[in-house]
C-alpha cells in the first residue's frame, strides 16, 4: 500500500502574460496540454514527466519572481542538449544573460550539480540528476576547481553573479601558476558571469585570456564542453575563435 506512488505534485507558476512563457517551453520541447483566457489566463505544459502550470498577473514583473521548480532527471546532460538545440532552433542562441537565460552543466561546491533555466517569467527550474547527492556529487577538480565549484554555487545557485566573480578572480589571482587545463574552464565562466552582467568588455578580456592559453590535444579533448561554451560567448561578444 505505501510503495503505490498515486500523489503528484504540479507547481503553479506566475508569468506577466501566457504568451512571454508558452513559446520558450514549446522550444525546450513541451507541450501546450490547456490554455484558457478566461475567467482567468491560465495554461499548463508537459514534457515527459516535467508538467508545469502557469497564471498570468498582467502587473507581475519577472525580476521579481520566487518561484522555484527543482526537477531530478536521470541525465542531465541529455537534457541540457535538448534544451539547448531548442533554444537554438527558435532564437538562435542558448541566452545565458537576462530573462530568460540557461546555466551549463556543472558541479557545485557543497551542492548537487546540474543546470538552471530561467524562464520569461522569471522561474527557475532547477535540474539536477535522479541519483545525485550531496555526499556523492562529484568532486572539483584541479588547483582552481573548488574556485570554480564555489562560484557556481553562487552565481547559479543563489543568483549572485557578482559573488561568483569575486571568487573567480581571486582564485585565478591566487593560482597563477595553475596548468593552463585548470584555468581555461575558470577563465571562460568568467567570461560567462560578466557576459550575464552585461560586461563585454571584462568578458572579452577572460575569453581572449582563456583562447591564448596553450592547451594540448588532450587538454581539449577533456575540456570539449569549456570549449565549446567559449566559442558560442565569443559569437555572442562577436569576436573571432582562434583556429585549432
């Protein structure tokens, strides 16, 4: 009687209008299930497992939402490509500043990893791996990881981006003689955390710091996702990918 699982829960979130949210899931790849707009705008979308319930408050300003949504998925770096190739698909690019904006995949101190989305109206669906804990999440690596690890916690998990580039900074400050691998995935969400805060120029500087970097064949091959995520800030900095 107590293993049949027959509850579940479906978060209602606030958004300024149906037509701000409604269009970014359809492009993460969920389905518009109801809309009404009448007596009230209301619409409920599901992706697999993922269903989400959405009102709208025309006076509702997204920056100032709480709301919160933690789902555990087996995989979730599947997810993020799907998501990714999505937001490609209909915008052209994976937004990592402002609202609505996607975080990468990555590990965080004292934290599980996992991605974060924020969505239009200002929710952030936190996404982490069906098997995850604290106490097994995996570990930072290299002489700048805990750096690393620290300032994803704050600037992805809490929001504050500022923090995160604090610590960025004076961990690559502190580890100056650390192996270009170490440095190059500080360097670009470095890059990243001031791209969010709307600094291309302090952007430009970690990204163009990262690029001259000399790593070898196998320092690429095990950073191929840092890699790619400085190729697609430089194309959103428009600045030019040294070729390999």
């Amino acid at each position: 009687m107590f293993g049949m699982r027959t509850e579940r829960v479906i978060p209602g979130l606030p958004c300024r209008d149906l037509d701000d949210v409604l269009p970014f899931y359809t492009a993460l790849g969920f389905e518009v299930t109801y809309r009404q707009q009448r007596p009230n705008p209301f619409a409920s979308v599901r992706r697999g497992g993922i269903e989400l319930h959405f009102f709208s408050v025309p006076e509702f300003d997204p920056k100032d939402s709480m709301g919160t949504v933690v789902v555990v998925v087996p995989d979730t770096m599947v997810l993020h490509a799907a998501f990714a190739a999505g937001l490609r698909a209909e915008y052209g690019k994976v937004p990592v500043s402002g609202i609505p904006r996607m975080t990468r995949p990555r590990a965080k101190q004292g934290m599980t990893g996992g991605f974060t989305v924020v969505d239009p109206g200002g929710n952030w669906l936190r996404i982490s791996r069906l098997d995850e804990t604290e106490e097994n999440a995996e570990q930072p690596k290299g002489r700048l990881g805990r750096a690393l690890a620290a300032a994803a916690r704050q600037a992805d998990s809490h929001g504050d981006v500022e923090a995160g580039i604090r610590l960025l900074v004076n961990g690559l400050a502190r580890h100056a003689d650390a192996p270009p691998a170490d440095r190059f995935p500080a360097l670009v969400y470095l890059a990243e955390l001031h791209h969010r805060t709307g600094d291309h120029t302090s952007a430009t500087a970690s990204l163009t710091e990262a690029q001259a970097l000399p790593l070898t064949p196998t320092d690429r091959e095990a950073l191929a996702t840092d890699l790619a995520a400085a190729t697609e800030i430089a194309t959103e900095l428009n600045l030019q990918t040294p070729t390999e």
